[in-house]
C-alpha cells in the first residue's frame, strides 16, 4: 500500500513539475522569433544575418518556410534574424539549442564569430547547414552561389560598360563588403580575377554592407582622386550602390558604371534610370529550396550526397559538402529576361512613377 502512495505521490509530482516548466516555457518569448511553435523532434531553426537587406525577410524565409512544408507536412521551422549582429546571432543559436530543434540553418553574421556557437550546437546532435555564407565550425552542408563566378561577373560587367575606356590608366574605385563575411573576400577575388591589369584600381574600401558607409568611402574617393578622374565603381551590392549612387549625383558624377548584387528593386530601378550599370541576379527561390530540401534530407536521417555535389574549405578548414547554384548577370538589356520572367518583380513594380519614362525607353513597358 505504501509502494502506491509513493508512486501516486511521485507521479503527481513529475506531472506538477511538467506543468510548472511548461507554463514557464509559455513565458518565455524571443522578440526576433516568427515560428509557430518551439522544440520537437521535427522542428528546422532558420537564422537569417539582418532586415536591412531586403532579400533575407522578403524572399529567402516565405520560400524556405514554404518548401519546408511541401516536404514534411509536420516539420515546424523556427526563425529568427540576427539584425545585423552576430553576439544576437549566437544567443539565438542558443535559444534553438533550448528549444531542441534538430537541424539549423544559418546565414551567418559573422563567420568566425559563430564558430563556438556551431560547435555547441553540433555537440547536442544538431545538424547545422550554412546559407549562403560558408560559417566555420562543423557544418553538415553547405548551399550558396559560385561567390568567386560573382565578382566576376561584377568586374567583367564594369569592363564591359566602360567599353572601349577601360585601359590600365583608367582609375575604379572599389568598395568591398564586410571582411567578417567569407562571401566579401570571394567577391573580392572574382572582381579582380576580371579587373587586374585591365584597369587601375585607384581606391579600394570595405563599405561593411551600409550604404552610409560606402557613401562616405566614396565620398574619401572623390576628394582623393578627383571627380573627373573616377572611370567607374564597383559595388559588391546593391545596398551599397544606392548610397554611392547619391554620393557620386553630389559630386555630379554621372554617366560612369556603377555595380551591383541581389537584384533588389531598388538597384533594378537605378538600372533603368541609368544611375547603376548593373547587378547580379542570384535566384532566392532556388537557393531557399535546396537549403530546405538539405535541412529535411538531415532531419529525416537520409544521404544529401545527390544534393551536396561539391565541397568548399571554410575558414575554420573544414571541408564542407556543398551545393553551388549559378548566379546572373544583370543589365538594363536582360532585366525582363531575369527578375521579370522569374516572377521576381513584375513590370508595374519596377516601373512607377518616376521610373516610367525610362521604363518605356528601356523597353520594358
């Protein structure tokens, strides 16, 4: 009879506790989380790097959080975005681990920075995929664009508006993205693959992925070379191209090639307008896709070598399986061919008023 109580008493007790620790989990909020539930052994965290570039909460999570849910109608994603700093980006790492998700996919802030939170995470049976920027620590896979192909395509890009202007005397400014992104070194390394010894790279910047910081780099460009001596920018993205862009309008500077990344809409319209030569076009939904289909094959415990076809070396020296997809460049000649036939941005978004009338003379209307 004592054996009965002991037990009832014990049972009720566990059942007491579940309760308390689960009214103390409902407490329990993250202001950058957007999921519909936490834990479970089918749940996929989604870490995205910042809001101040457009792509991260208009396209990658609606197709991500999509796909997830075409392959596992029970899978769960949690998500949260790190707005642009990567000491919020490790606790939410944290946060997945508490919430025992089983596979996180993580665009990183700052690729060494997350390094101990992925191997945390890693020593408690999470798998960890890396979006688009290559983290270091102990990633299960990889998906991304040819970043190195990129920045080729943004210098050959450069070279081919300048035309018959490029010449090794012709001066570039050059503004790079944040050194704390892997993805910024290969853009880097591809842009000068095309531009070296073709042009003179005169002034050479890291815009840290603001454009108020690019503005000003090329602001310091400006005053340093003179506004009659700069043959064209190269801008890693389109952020920063549009705070170059109304730099270079002050100094009245116009008529000289300025380049892109992310095909964002604003950067679309500039092509137009023909205040940025061009950018690149790197399909979200493909990307979002595959990182999704990566992230479901792990947490089902299924092989991702059909998926994963080549390998990259992070900066930690891990060999990381990886999928590459093909990025796009983009001119005022193929815009109804790219993000327009894609379904990326339709006419009547690109062309509203003040782009009207270069929207007719481009053809697009």
């Amino acid at each position: 009879m004592r054996r009965v109580v002991i037990g009832t008493a014990a049972v009720s007790m566990a059942l007491s506790l579940a309760a308390c620790g689960k009214a103390g989990d409902d407490k329990k909020s993250d202001s950058s989380s957007s999921s519909s539930s936490s834990g479970g052994s089918k749940t996929i965290g989604l870490l995205l790097p910042d809001s101040v570039t457009a792509r991260y909460e208009k396209f990658d999570k609606p197709y991500f959080e999509a796909k997830v849910s075409s392959l596992c109608a029970d899978c769960k994603v949690e998500y949260a975005n790190a707005a642009g700093d990567s000491a919020k980006q490790a606790q939410q790492v944290s946060s997945m681990i508490t919430k025992g998700v089983k596979v996180i996919v993580i665009s990183s802030q700052d690729a060494a920075a997350i390094k101990s939170s992925v191997q945390a995470a890693v020593a408690k049976g999470i798998k960890v995929v890396a979006y688009d920027r290559l983290a270091q620590g102990p990633v299960s896979a990889f998906v991304s664009f040819d970043n190195v192909k990129v920045g080729e395509l943004q210098g050959q890009a450069l070279l081919d508006s300048l035309g018959s202007k490029a010449t090794k005397k012709s001066k570039v400014v050059m503004i790079n993205g944040d050194d704390a992104d892997p993805n910024a070194a290969q853009f880097k390394e591809g842009a000068h693959k095309a531009l070296d010894g073709k042009v003179d790279i005169a002034y050479e910047q890291s815009g840290l992925w603001k454009d108020t910081v690019a503005a000003q780099k090329v602001k310091a460009a400006i005053t340093q070379l003179g506004a009659k001596n700069i043959a064209g920018v190269y801008s890693a993205n389109d952020g920063m191209a549009g705070g170059i862009a109304n730099t270079l309008k002050g100094a009245g500077i116009s008529g000289i090639p300025l380049t892109g990344q992310d095909a964002e809409l604003a950067g679309i319209q500039r092509i137009v307008a023909g205040t940025q030569s061009s950018t690149v076009y790197k399909a979200f939904k493909p990307e979002a896709e595959a990182a999704a289909t990566i992230a479901v094959d792990l947490l089902q415990g299924k092989d991702i070598a059909s998926l994963a076809t080549s390998t990259q070396t992070s900066g930690s020296g891990d060999k990381v399986p990886s999928q590459l997809l093909t990025p796009v460049s983009v001119t005022k000649a193929n815009i109804k061919d790219t993000v327009i036939k894609d379904g990326l941005y339709t006419v009547s978004d690109i062309c509203t008023g003040e782009y009207a009338k270069a929207c007719k003379t481009a053809g697009l209307q």
